[in-house]
C-alpha cells in the first residue's frame, strides 16, 4: 500500500492513540463487519474479550484492552471470521484449516488496508519498535526483506527453503514433517507466494502444537492463534517479509534480494 494513500492521521498514530483508532471495517467472504471498542456492559456477550456480531454488522472489542492483549483478541476475531466465511468447521480435515487460515489472513490483508495497518502498528508498538512491521506496511523499506532460512514455531526451530519445480512435483510446496523444513517452489510471484508461504508455517504450526488430521474446530484455532502470535513477536525478520510479500503482490517474488537495511 502506498504512503500516498494513507491518511496522515493514520500514519500518526502511536502508543495508546493506536489502541484507540479503529474506524474501519473488516470484509472476508460475504461480510463487512464494522470493528467498535465497547464497554463489557454493551458487548453482545458480556463474557467475552470480543465478540463476532454477524446479526449486527460488527466486532466488538472490549475498551479496555490494550497492548498485545489487543492484538491477540484482534487476530482470534480474523482467524474465527475466516474459518466461518468459508465454511471451514467442525469435521474439516488439517488441509482445510490450514488453507482457510494461509488465504483468509492474505484477504483479509489485501481486502482491508487500513485494518492490516492498524494490527501491524499494535504489533510494533508492543512488540518491540525494531519490528519496524508498520513501514514494511508502508512500503517505507530501503529494499525488500528476504525470506527468511530459519524461523521458531512453539519454541522450535523450522527450516524454510526454495525448492525447485522438480522437486515440487505438482504442488507449489510441501511441509516436511521428519525435518521440520517448509519448502516453497522458486518460482512463486504474487499472491500465490503469501498464500503458499502461510500454508506451509501453518502446517508447521499444527505439528509444533501436535494438531491431528482431524482435530477439534477449537484445537486448530488456538494453534493458529498461538502459533502465529509466537511467529509474529519472536521472528521480526520472518514476519517483515511475510508482511511485505502480502501487501505488495506486484513485487512479490522468491527471487534473491539484497540483504535488508537494519
């Protein structure tokens, strides 16, 4: 997303000011849910931290989160709404889950700029500055982060790397479970590449948290949420260059790239 459409309001915003902005709206799927800070009184269930209101049009948050607390509800929200927007449910098998998480997450990014904006900066600012995950956003980088060879997944290491369209075979890329090693096809562009390269980690995250075939609808949620929360704030260099190869589709590539500037 270009700097030049960003309102400057939105590029201003830091720290708590953060927390508080949320004038937009979430569409995955058929929906367009408007995202609102509510007190725990107002929210359509008044035990949870956040609320998928589909009867009337909304997420609701509880006003009083904050931080990376904010962040996580924020995601269990994305990640709840795409499973549902594509019927991914109860008695879905593991590719299900994973495809509907790797796809919705891209959507959700590319469908809903200034949201994908807005939970990147919470991850910034709580996360640790050095992230930098809201300039990736921007597009406010000297060059494009390179993919990373090593990420942790639930405390473990797994290996990402390129593979040929040999070794492909008819896939686009693989998750090796003996060696912990996600591979993607070099010849991925695109939206193809997001899609793929969150398909593959998310594969890694249900064996790291030894999710089954077939597993509860609740066990692949938290997983993902989880695993993909402990992605984002442990491997920054990871995240800057799943960030960027979903926000800029055009020059999305595995193509080699010169180091990324500190």
């Amino acid at each position: 997303m270009p700097p030049s459409i960003i309102p400057a309001a939105v590029a201003a915003t830091r720290g708590a000011a953060c927390a508080a902005w949320a004038p937009f709206h979430v569409a995955l799927g058929p929906y367009q849910l408007a995202v609102e800070f509510r007190d725990k009184s107002q929210m359509h269930d008044k035990r949870k931290l956040a609320c998928l209101n589909l009867e009337d049009g909304r997420i609701e948050l509880r006003q009083d989160l904050q931080g990376m607390k904010l962040a996580e509800v924020f995601l269990d929200c994305i990640i709840r709404l795409s499973h549902f927007s594509k019927g991914c449910q109860q008695g879905c098998v593991e590719e299900a889950y994973t495809h509907s998480f790797a796809t919705g997450m891209v959507e959700f990014a590319q469908r809903n700029p200034m949201a994908w904006l807005w939970f990147n900066l919470l991850l910034t600012e709580h996360g640790g500055r050095n992230a930098r995950y809201d300039r990736v956003v921007h597009g406010a980088v000297s060059r494009p982060p390179r993919m990373p060879k090593r990420i942790l997944v639930g405390g473990h290491p797994v290996t990402i790397r390129s593979i040929t369209k040999a070794e492909t075979g008819n896939a686009f890329g693989w998750y090796h479970f003996s060696n912990r090693e996600a591979q993607l096809y070099s010849g991925l562009t695109g939206s193809n590449l997001a899609v793929v390269a969150l398909h593959e980690i998310t594969h890694a995250v249900h064996h790291m948290y030894d999710i089954k075939q077939r597993d509860k609808h609740q066990n692949f949620k938290h997983a993902q949420l989880k695993g993909w929360l402990g992605i984002m704030k442990d491997n920054p260099s990871a995240w800057r260059w799943l960030v960027w190869v979903i926000s800029f589709p055009a020059k999305a590539s595995l193509a080699p790239a010169a180091p990324e500037a500190a």
